[in-house]
C-alpha cells in the first residue's frame, strides 16, 4: 500500500535548541489511516548497535516538532532512547488538507501511527514503545494509549485536556449549556462565513502585543511563543493559529474517557504554578479512582514552574528528564 504524499521537507538545522553532538538527526515520513503524511525529526543514539527502546514525542498543541517536542526526544536520544519528534496532521511539514485544523480522532490516531512506523523500524524493539504528549498533545497522548496497546509507556507534560477547554472554557468557567450554545453558535456562523468566502479565517496565535491586563497565562505564552525563546515561522501559535473552526470537534467529543482502563505505565508532570495544572490533577484522579491499575501511575508536581518551564526547562531546568528516563527505563524493558 502506498498512501503518502509529497512533503517538502526542510534539510537544515532550524530548531529552537541546539544540535547535539550526541546522536544522529535524519528527517523521516510515515503514514496515518486516513492517508495522511506525517514529518517527524528521528534522533539516534550515536554508535547505537541493536535493537532499542523507542518514544515517539508531539506537542504542545500548536507549536511544532522544531520547538519543544523536539528538544524533549533529542534529550532523550542522547540518554539511549531511537526518538522521533513529529508535527501533527495539518500543521507544521505534515500533511493534510485544510491547514490548520484539529481533532480529537485524528490526531490520536497521529500517536497511534507514530507507533506503526516506530515498531517496523529495523532498529527498533517493538515490544518497548513508549509516548510523550506536550500540553494539548498530553491529552492526545492519554488517549492513545487507552486505545493503543502497543504503548508501554506514556509521559505528559503539562498537560491540556483540549476537550474539557473547548467545552467548558478556561477553569470550566463556561461549564454551562448557555455558555457552550453561544460558543457554538459563534462557530457556526463562522462556518457558513468560511464557506461563502472560500477560504477558513485564522484565529489569531499568541497574543501580540500582550495587554497590560492579560492573565499571566497570555503572558507565559508570549514569553515562549513570540520571542527567541521559542518562535518558530511554521508554529501556529507564534504566528497566525488554527482556524477559528480548527478545534470546534473537541466540544462535543470528549477524550480520555476510558482512562481508568489504561494497563500501561503513565507518568504524568505538571508546574506547580501552571494554570494548567488542575488537568494533570484531574486526570490522574479520573486514570486511577476504582481502578485496577492504578499501581504503574504517577502525577510529579515540580516545584515553582509554570506552564512553559516544562516546554523548554525555563530559567532552572526545570523538565525532570533524569525522571523521565528513569520511567521509561522502568517500564520499557
């Protein structure tokens, strides 16, 4: 079967983190089962021999792999871990058409093909494959490994549950039918606007410039998204963002419904000061409340970072990659 489609696909070094000097970088495609080509960044171990442990890495959701996943399976690749870091459909150098768009099925199954092509690699263990989600792509992974029984391992950072947000706002502030029919009802005349005009109207990314009232969460962003630190020409958030309608399906289908009945081992790490942090909180709760397996989760609060600490280590170093190693190396064996 030959399902995949011409990428062009960006040779040079254009990463917001150094080169390594300790593995091997190579640029691969794969597939998903609704025929779209992914782009993914595969780090190797330098004189690796053998068959090794393999991790497929995404998020956050918006960025791409040149940003924080990248950096988080090239660290990774250095500790003895085959890697690939990789863009999710319709955004960075993946394919999938319209641009910009989301979806709670696809984009799980994006981890689910990761999975395919890392467990075909000559290289590779097949019996030890593990996953990392970054914020909106820790949910994502939770979810894939619900489904996917493959996955031996999963780690979040700073992990988003793009449903709830869609559906029930910001600290679930819009938990109410009045608030969800507005914002459906805003989107769906977006829709028929998009459709008359022939084209989807971006939603804006990352606030820029950022108001002096912003919540510090905009701010947080800004600090990533929109200066050296982070910016990326291909990631939505840094520049124009998804679709307006980009994530609308998220508000009725939720994820991570059946996380109670994940087997695997789940690691899941979240700031201490994030926003965010009451998605790690409560998603742990809901993977381990009556069930079964609860023995092989984890919930690790790091001390004092925020949302972004955790998608490229901030002012302190803050990601626990001696932790993260030392998970997978538990369960990945």
């Amino acid at each position: 079967m030959n399902y995949t489609e011409d990428l062009a696909l960006t040779q040079e070094w254009d990463k917001t983190f150094p080169k390594s000097d300790k593995v091997d970088h190579k640029k691969v495609t794969f597939h998903n089962r609704y025929g779209i080509t992914l782009a993914a960044d595969m780090y190797i171990p330098k004189n690796a021999e053998g068959k090794l442990p393999a991790i497929a890495v995404s998020g956050p959701f918006g960025a791409v792999k040149e940003q924080c996943s990248g950096l988080y399976a090239q660290t990774l690749a250095e500790r003895g871990f085959l890697t690939i870091a990789f863009d999710p459909s319709f955004t960075g150098e993946s394919g999938g058409q319209p641009r910009y768009m989301a979806s709670p099925d696809i984009n799980t199954e994006d981890f689910q093909a990761a999975v395919d092509f890392l467990s075909v690699q000559d290289n590779v263990d097949a019996d030890k494959l593990g996953i990392c989600g970054i914020c909106g792509w820790g949910g994502m992974a939770i979810n894939a490994a619900a489904i996917d029984t493959r996955i031996k391992a999963t780690v979040t950072a700073t992990m988003y549950d793009m449903a709830r947000v869609n559906a029930n706002g910001y600290f679930d502030e819009g938990d109410n039918e009045e608030a969800r029919y507005a914002s459906k009802k805003s989107l769906n005349a977006q829709r028929t606007t998009d459709y008359a005009n022939g084209e989807y109207t971006l939603g804006g990314g990352v606030a820029d410039p950022v108001p002096d009232d912003a919540p510090f969460f905009v701010k947080d962003y800004h600090d990533y998204y929109k200066t050296d630190r982070g910016y990326h020409e291909r990631s939505l958030n840094s520049n124009g963002g998804w679709n307006v309608i980009g994530c609308m399906s998220f508000m009725n289908q939720p994820i991570n419904t059946y996380s109670s009945e994940i087997r695997s081992a789940v690691l899941l790490i979240h700031g201490e000061k994030a926003h965010s942090c009451y998605f790690s909180k409560d998603a742990y709760a809901a993977m381990t409340k009556d069930s079964k397996y609860a023995d092989n989760k984890e919930l690790m609060i790091i001390p004092d970072a925020v949302h972004t600490d955790l998608y490229d280590g901030g002012d302190k170093n803050y990601i626990p990659f001696d932790k993260i190693e030392e998970f997978y190396r538990e369960y990945l064996k």
